[in-house]
C-alpha cells in the first residue's frame, strides 16, 4: 500500500538544541495527541530497558521506567508497550517471537497496532546485525570476569564460539540490508496505522569517540572499538534514511548521547556488566539514557504541532 497523503510539512529538519532530526518529508498531520489516546511502543531490548527498575516482564525486559512509559505519563496516553529483548525487525513485522531469556513465544509485535492507534515509538534494528550481541562477545573474550558466575547457557550465549572475523562478516552483511528492512517496517506501520504520528528512536551511543579501552567498563581494542563505530554510524545513517523516506520522525538518541557514552562520567548506557538478579546487561541503556530519550521524544513531538 503506497503511503497516504499527508497534510503537513516539516519545514525545520533539525533542532539544534536537542540532537532530534526530524524526517526533512513529511510527517502524518495527526501529531497532537489527546489524553487517553492509543500509544504503541515496540523494539528489541533498547525499546524494553532490561534491568531498569521497575521490571514489568522479566524475559522481555520490559521496565515501567522505559522512555515510552515515561512519554505515556507525561502526555497521559494509553500505552500498549510490546517491546522485548532480541526482538528484530522481522519479530515486528511477521515473525513470532521468543525472548533469548525463555518466556512464552509473542505474536508480530505489529499485531498491537490499530486504526485508532495515535502514536508508535520504535527502537529496533541492532539485533539484525548482532550489534550488541558482538560487543559483549568480544568484551567477554578480553575479560569474562562479568559472565564468571552466571549459568553456563546464558555465559555461552553471551560470549558465543564464533571467532569474530566470522561474527564481524555476517554482521557487516546483514548491516548492508538494515535501511530497506527499517523502510518496510515503517511502510507497514503507517498502513496499520494511518492515523499515527510515528516516531523511529535509534540506538544510544556506547563508545567513546576515540581510541579503545576504558578499563573494566570497556575492555575493547582500539581496533575492535573503531569496528562498533563504524557500525554505529551506518546504523544511524540507516535510520535516519529510512524515516526520512517514509515520512516518519527519527529521533536521534545516537547524537544526543555522543558524549554520555560508557566511558564518560555521565553515561547513558551500561558498560561492560552482567547482573541476572536485576536483569542489567552489558551496553544497553540505563536509566538516564530513558529519561534522556523521553525528553527528546517529547520535543520532537512538541514541534510537529
């Protein structure tokens, strides 16, 4: 279904003040929000925020303190929030889903949308190409310390037997087919959904700028670190193409959080740490990292209105 028309114009395509890019098309004219208005949130483990408390699905990771959950509160919107840990853009669009942690299989995150639905948040896509998935593997190879006591299938899971040459093909390969999966997505939400304002958060930024280890919080290669930046640009140029191209609103948490990565004194991400009894995982947001993103989803929808 070829996407409908729209109404309004984005004439501002960045808001300096913010790190937000707002897709230079258009965006659905709809984008002011009533109370009690339908709200969809889906994505993989940075849409859920494992290990941020409270914790309301342990094997999702879902937290009342995830930045759709705060958006809903401050806008009092009726939120459906299906995000979930190792949810891929297929796991949105058709494919059944499980938590790599066990719990039940979970229909097509997509299936919450309805015609009534007024708003979707979306963070997803790193879990394509193992993103997060690498960066633990090759932190755990250099100090498995974090992983000593945890159960030996989640250790294996975590650190993986793949040599990285081989990780880091399959990943560059799969990274290449991201933008066009992200456009699908968006495509087949706006179908679902006409009537949303939808909004594409990316991934928070986790590496430093320059150079490789931090110590225990980081403990990657200069090399391995400027491979995971590499990646983390393409991935937020992916992003930020494929919302541009179907009229959605990208926010990018990546710039926002440059300086706030896991090596800094103010991050917004977890380093290299692994804590099953409160669900933390390595390189995943923290709890200001949601806050920070609640404020700049509200900011970007305050200037759609």
């Amino acid at each position: 279904m070829r996407q409908t028309a729209l109404n309004e114009i984005i004439n501002r395509s960045r808001l300096l003040c913010c790190g937000v890019l707002l897709a230079a098309t258009a965006v659905n004219a709809n984008a002011e929000l009533q109370p009690g208005d339908r709200y969809v949130h889906m994505g993989s483990s940075f849409a859920a925020g494992p290990g941020i408390q409270n914790n309301l699905d342990e094997n999702c990771g879902r937290s009342d303190q995830n930045y759709a959950h705060l958006v809903a509160r401050e806008l009092q919107l009726d939120l459906v929030d299906v995000s979930c840990n190792g949810a891929t853009i297929d796991n949105i669009v058709y494919l059944p889903h499980t938590s790599p942690f066990g719990g039940e299989t979970l229909p097509p995150q997509m299936e919450a949308l309805t015609e009534d639905t007024r708003l979707v948040t979306i963070t997803v896509g790193g879990n394509d190409f193992n993103y997060a998935g690498n960066l633990l593997r090759d932190s755990c190879q250099a100090d498995p310390t974090p992983v000593a006591d945890l159960p030996e299938y989640i250790a294996d899971l975590i650190c993986g037997p793949a040599s990285p040459e081989t990780n880091r093909l399959a990943s560059d390969y799969a990274l290449a087919l991201v933008k066009a999966e992200l456009s699908e997505m968006l495509r087949q939400i706006r179908e679902r959904a006409p009537e949303a304002t939808v909004v594409l958060v990316d991934y928070v930024s986790m590496l430093p700028p320059h150079g490789g280890s931090c110590g225990s919080v980081m403990p990657l290669s200069t090399e391995d670190a400027r491979h995971f930046r590499r990646q983390a640009n393409r991935f937020r140029v992916a992003s930020k193409r494929a919302a541009r191209q179907r009229g959605a609103l990208i926010v990018q948490w990546s710039r926002a959080s440059e300086e706030h990565h896991v090596c800094s004194d103010d991050p917004w991400a977890n380093g290299w740490v692994f804590d099953l009894g409160t669900g933390v995982i390595g390189y995943h947001p923290n709890a200001e990292g949601m806050r920070q993103a609640t404020r700049l989803v509200l900011e970007a929808l305050s200037a759609t209105e």
